[in-house]
C-alpha cells in the first residue's frame, strides 16, 4: 500500500477538519497546536499529516510534496487550482469574501461616480477580478494579514476580507457592503496521485464525502 500524505493548516481548518479524519479513520498521533511537529502520524496505516500555512497547501498537494489537502476555497482562488483535482466541497471554515468600507463612506455613490478606490487586501487575483468584472476602478495594496486597519490609518478607502461572525469589522468601525463569493473549505487532491494511487486516495475521498454529506464537484 503506498503512503499518503495529507496537508492541513493549523486553526480553523485543523479544528474543523478533525471530525472528518475520525470518520475515516485518521486519528492524528500528535496535536499540531501544541506539538511543533511539521509531520504527523496517524493510526491509519501509511497515512501522515503535515502542517503547512493555510495559503501554502495548495502548493504542497499542486508539486505532489502532499496527495491530498484541505483548503479555503479563498485561498484556491488566490492559488489558481493548477495541477488540483477539487472533488468535495466540505462545507467546513465557511465564512465569505467581501468588500468593507469604513462606517459612513458611502459606498454605493463612489462607485456609481466612478470614483477611483484604493483597496487594501491579501486576495489580490480575485478582487482584481471582481472589481474588473464590475467595472469600478481600483488600485490594489497587498497586505498579508490584518486588513481591517488597512481604512483606519489611511492606507486604504476599502477592504476585501474574510467575514464570518462580523465583529472584527464592527471592532472596527467598518462595515461590509458587498459580497464577492461565499467561502468554505474544499478537499484538494493532486491529479498525478490520484491516478496512480487511487486504490488508496478513492477510499478516503469517499470517506470524507459520507463523513460531510458532503456536495461532490464532480
Ligand atoms: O494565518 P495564516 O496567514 O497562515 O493564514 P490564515 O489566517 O488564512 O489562516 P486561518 O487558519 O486563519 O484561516 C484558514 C481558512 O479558514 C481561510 O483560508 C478561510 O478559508 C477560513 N476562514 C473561515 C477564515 C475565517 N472564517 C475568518 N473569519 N479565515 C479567516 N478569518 C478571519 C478574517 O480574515 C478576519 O480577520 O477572521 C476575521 C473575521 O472574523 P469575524 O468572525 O470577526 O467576522
Ligand atoms: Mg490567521
């Protein structure tokens, strides 16, 4: 039976995606928030974990360095998805992209005057396109993490961010007005390892599908 490593980030995904590791039987051998293990075993016979940066996973599961991985659809936006098979949406880390403004700007009108916004953000790709799509002028910053001061300091008239409960934003004093795509974690799989291991990828798939009532993508 050959090996078959699973990339994870530490956190939310960890967290989330621990119940369906049990479900197929995956129980990891150490606890990736305390241990600094960057390799994890499991009770599942020539399956391992590794912990990667939650942006960094599709790169390790894209160079076959990880069979399989789980993923912020957030995060396969920004990535591309090349060399990715995605068969289950696993409805887990939901939360969705938007674009917030600081409370009072008015949002709406600047845009409908044409308006030329800067826009601080980590998801540089999928805001390009977004606001492309929509026709509103843009110049993007990219920041690596802590968006929502981004408007506060005058660095930026908006931000596109993560949005789950809303109370970061409302900490904040920034309010969202747009939403760009709804966000969950997605089961990735490198195209090359599932052909030539599926005997041992196909079940785990399968597994997390029963374990999730997850939606297939096909
Ligand atoms: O920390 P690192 O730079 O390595 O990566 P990361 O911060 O993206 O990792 P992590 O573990 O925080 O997030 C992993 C994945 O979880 C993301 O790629 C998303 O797909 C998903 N997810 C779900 C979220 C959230 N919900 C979320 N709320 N990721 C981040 N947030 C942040 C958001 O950026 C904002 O700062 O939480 C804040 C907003 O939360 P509320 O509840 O105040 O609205
Ligand atoms: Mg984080």
């Amino acid at each position: 039976m050959s090996q078959i490593t699973i990339a994870l980030s530490k956190g939310r995904i960890f967290e989330e995606t621990l119940p369906l590791l049990k479900a197929a039987g995956v129980l990891p051998r150490d606890d990736p928030e305390t241990s600094r293990k960057l390799i994890i075993a499991t009770s599942r016979p020539g399956v391992r974990l590794i912990i990667v940066r939650a942006s960094d996973t599709p790169t390790y599961v894209q160079y076959g360095a990880a069979d399989l991985g789980i993923a912020g659809k957030d995060v396969l936006l920004e990535h591309g998805g090349e060399g990715l098979y995605q068969p289950l949406d696993l409805g887990i880390a939901a939360c969705r992209l938007m674009v917030a403004v600081p409370q009072g700007f008015d949002y709406a009108r600047a845009v409908k005057q044409g308006a030329r916004l800067r826009v601080a953000t980590k998801y540089v790709q999928t805001a390009r396109e977004h606001f492309a799509a929509k026709g509103v002028h843009v110049d993007l910053i990219k920041l690596y993490g802590s968006m929502e001061l981004a408007p506060l300091v005058g660095l930026a008239d908006a931000i596109v961010d993560l949005v789950s409960s809303g109370n970061t934003l409302k900490a904040n004093h920034l309010c969202a007005v747009e939403e760009i795509v709804p966000i969950s974690a997605r089961l990735i799989v490198n195209v090359a390892a599932l052909k030539l291991k599926r005997a041992t990828i196909q079940p785990l798939i399968d597994a997390f599908a029963a374990a999730t009532g997850g939606t297939r993508n096909g």
